[in-house]
C-alpha cells in the first residue's frame, strides 16, 4: 500500500547519521538556492540557538557571494559555497539542508539530501508534479528522515486558533471551504533569447527539465509562469490558500476536480493563467472552492469555512469572525496564541529524532501541493476530471495520467527508493 493511503505515517526512529549524534546539539545547516525564499531562511535561521548556516548552494555565483557576506557580517563566519550541491550533500558534517530553489528542483533536491542522511526543510510547494512529491514522501519514510513543508501559516497562533475552533466542531461538520487570493500581477513582457550571464550555471539552472535557450523572464523570478520549472499562482500562492483549509477539514486527496480560467489582460511571454478557478471534491462531497485573481480588484485575501451550524471568516492576518447560524452579528473575538517558529519547531524534531513534533511534517504539505497540480491538470485539459486517491491515477483517463509526472533530463532524474 501506498504510504499516501497510510493515515499513520509519521516516522519515529531513534537512529540518525548525523555527526553530532547523542552529544551534541548544534546543528549545521546547508541552505540551497538563496533568492528571496533563501535569504529568508538566512534571516529566520541566524537567531535560532545552536544553529550554523554552514554552506550555501546557488548555481548564480553572485547571490550566493552576497548571500555570504551577509551570513559573514552577522556571524563573522563565512560559509561554504558550492554550485552544485551534491558536493554538500558528501560533507558529513552537514546535519540538515532547507530548501528554496525553483519548484522543478524541490523533490529531487530533498530526495538526493535524504539518501545523503540529511534531514529537510522544503519550500513549498513540495514538488513539481505529483510523482516526485509521492517519492519524496516515500524517501522520507525509507530513509528515517525528519522533512518539513514550508507552509508556515501552520506555525502562526492566529491560524492554529482558528484551525482548532474549526476542529472542535464549534461551527459544526464543515461542507465546503472557499478561498480567494488576490494576485494583482503585471504582464512580464517578452525577453528575447540570449546566452546565459558568465555568474549562472545554466546547466544546473535548467536541472531536471527539458534544456532550453535562456532568457531574462526565467531568472530569477518569473520562472513561475512557465510549466517547465513553476506551477503558476496556483502552486505559488495558491498552495497556502489550499493547506489552510485542507487542515481545518481533515481532507487529503479528492476525487474529482474543475478548473477554469486563463491569462487575460495582455498578452507576454508565459504560460499559466493569471486567473484561476478549481473546485475539489473530496470523497465525503464536501468541497474546496478557490478563486486566484490576477488582475486588480479591491478585495482581500480570505478564507471560509462553512459549517452546518455556523461560518468563520478567516482574514489576511489570521484574525477571524464566526457567526452562528442566522445571525449577522460576528461573535465576540477570541484571544491568540503567540506565533511560533518554524525553523525553531525543524531544529526540535532533527534533534528528538521525532517527525511528529513538526507542524507541517513533508505529506502534509506534500497534499496540499497536489491540490495544486490537480487544478493545473485539470486547467491544462480543460476538462473536469475523476481522481482515485488510492491509485494516484485518474480515472480511466490515460492523457491526464501523463501528466501526473515529466521526462526528467539525465543525470537530473529521480532516483529509485532503495
């Protein structure tokens, strides 16, 4: 069976490989790919006790020298750097890596990490198709590995609050979740071919996907409109919008999904739809609903659970209004825990040797993040479609099923779980 159709899968081995082992506590971090998610796990990481930023991998020479000067200035230690990173992943003084590359590289990233006996935290989403998310799962498991999802609102005390109202069964059985994100996104124009800058490794860049010419609206950032290494608002935004309500109503996989939508506005050089519609259907009937708006509008960013007895509202910030049943009037606000800290929360369970103390352990992100490539599926088709959960195919659908994963560029594949 597979470890997705497991309900109890959380690993607690007491054996681990790293070098600190029993009598040490002090972790060395590697920290791969340092944009602006990697710069951010530099800042979050520096005030955690008892953790060294020890090496950088960036295929871009630039960033990962600024990136070191900051770490250097901060700790008066310069980490190592290295492009390619499974020069790291042979150092055996590395305990952990985080994660922050390009989505195509997130899976196969984690997965090489594990086999090396590193544990992870990986950006979200998790993986670029579901496939590789599947086996990332999966190496988690053979490998004993302590891997965490980077959808942080499950840290943050305004959401944790909310999810447990939710849970108590205060606004009773939850039958359908909505979500709207409100992208507000300009055209990114058109950017001619030309050669890679001399500072990018292009060939590590490119990675797993197909080779292709390089041109300035992939690096750095607008990678995520194009299907070879993003997977648009949808897998970009959209996955936090989706993990928030999965978890208030203890959902995993559906089996059906409809998306519609395009890129409307004007027209450029990338591929994914600027506005998106997907409805999910879960196996109960309930539903997820979620709308991603990439043109202008004035309304917020939200989520709503709706219940049999009552509806909470759940806003940008966290904060929340429940009203009950026929009434209009929000019941009076409840008081919020205090965030907490998720690099803090990794570092925890890497030294107990214990996933089950993560908030957001790897499958639990993992099945939010195939939300998003069932609504992308299903967007690309234009077609709705039935899944099987308990197969991870569609059903009677073999065109959707190619889609399910990619032809991966050698040596850049992924590799059998031994």
């Amino acid at each position: 069976m597979s470890p997705l159709n497991r309900r109890h899968f959380l690993v607690t081995a007491a054996t681990a490989s790293q070098s600190w082992a029993q009598s040490n506590d002090r972790l060395r971090i590697a920290i791969v790919g340092v944009g602006s998610r990697g710069s951010a796990h530099i800042k979050e990481l520096l005030p955690v006790p008892n953790i060294e930023i020890a090496a950088l991998v960036e295929v871009d020479g630039a960033r990962a020298e600024a990136a070191a000067q900051t770490i250097f200035q901060k700790t008066g230690k310069t980490p190592r750097i290295e492009s390619d990173m499974r020069r790291i992943f042979d150092d055996k003084s590395i305990d952990a890596v985080t994660i922050a590359t390009t989505n195509h590289w997130h899976s196969l990233t984690a997965i090489w990490a594990m086999q090396a006996g590193k544990d992870v935290y990986v950006e979200k989403p998790v993986s670029h198709n579901i496939f590789e998310g599947t086996k990332l799962v999966e190496a988690a498991r053979r490998y004993n590995r302590v891997a965490a999802g980077g959808t942080q609102r499950r840290w943050w005390g305004r959401f944790r609050k909310a999810i447990e109202v939710v849970h108590s069964g205060a606004i009773g059985d939850i039958y359908q979740g909505n979500f709207f994100f409100p992208g507000g996104r300009d055209s990114i124009g058109f950017q001619p071919i030309k050669q890679p800058p001399a500072n990018l490794n292009w060939d590590l860049w490119v990675g797993p996907a197909p080779m292709q010419p390089f041109h300035e609206n992939l690096v750095h950032y607008n990678w995520h409109w194009f299907w070879d290494f993003g997977n648009g608002e949808l897998g970009n935004n959209g996955i936090h919008m989706i993990d928030i309500l999965r978890w208030g109503m203890r959902q995993r996989l559906p089996v059906s999904v409809r998306s519609t939508g395009g890129r409307f506005g004007y027209q450029d050089q990338a591929q994914t739809p600027n506005t998106q519609n997907v409805t999910w259907t879960f196996p109960n009937g309930s539903s997820i609903v979620g709308q991603i708006r990439g043109l202008y509008t004035n309304e917020s960013m939200r989520w709503d659970f709706y219940g049999t007895k009552g509806h909470l509202h759940l806003k940008a910030d966290g904060r929340f209004e429940i009203t009950m049943g026929r009434s209009k009037t929000p019941e009076p606000e409840l008081e919020y825990p205090k965030d907490l800290d998720h690099f803090a929360n990794f570092a925890d369970a890497v030294r107990a040797r214990n996933s089950k103390l993560l908030h957001a352990e790897i499958e639990e992100t993992f099945l939010s993040t195939a939300l998003c490539h069932l609504g992308n599926i299903s967007y690309r088709l234009a077609r709705e479609l039935r899944f099987n959960p308990s197969t991870m195919k569609f059903v009677n659908d073999k065109e959707a099923d190619t889609m399910l994963t990619r032809d991966y560029r050698a040596p850049y594949t992924i590799p059998n779980i031994a």
